[in-house]
C-alpha cells in the first residue's frame, strides 16, 4: 500500500468541476456540428464559459472547451445552410 506524499497536492471540488464541464462543452461543441447547432452551441458556450470563469489547474482545456464550442457553431451552421437542413 501506497503513502502519499506529505506535499502533494490535491484538487479543490471547484477545479474539478470545472474541469467536468469544460469536458461536456468540448463534446457538446462537436455535437453541434452533426445536430441543431442554433439549440446546441450556445448552452456549450455558456458552460465552457463558466468552466473558464472557474479556471484553476484546468484553465488551458476551459479556453480549448471555448475555441472548439464557437468553431462547431460556425461549421454546423455552414453545414445546415449548404445541406438545408433545419437550423434549430
């Protein structure tokens, strides 16, 4: 069995959740490409936002959660326009 070490750090609760939602608005971004980009990206955008308001030790996925979330958006909306499909 393992000791840990008596300078090791752990998370706090906020970073982890942080880290969680910035997770679920990276998948949600790549989702709005496929389905309803108008209904999906802006919830993805809020929640990545929020991950990024957190910050913490995941800070650098938050901002990647932002990027991905708002590139989704614009190509599925490019993607509804071009094969007409419904927006929301």
């Amino acid at each position: 069995m393992s000791v840990p070490e008596a300078g090791a750090r752990r998370d706090r609760p906020g970073e982890v959740v942080a880290g969680f939602l910035a997770s679920a608005a990276l998948f949600a971004g790549l989702i709005a490409v496929v389905y309803k980009p108008v209904r999906v990206a802006p919830a993805a955008l809020v929640v990545a936002l929020i991950a990024a308001g957190i910050g913490g030790r995941h800070q650098r996925l938050a901002a990647l959660a932002t990027a991905v979330v708002t590139i989704g958006w614009i190509a599925g909306m490019i993607v509804c326009v071009a094969t007409e499909r419904p927006l929301f």
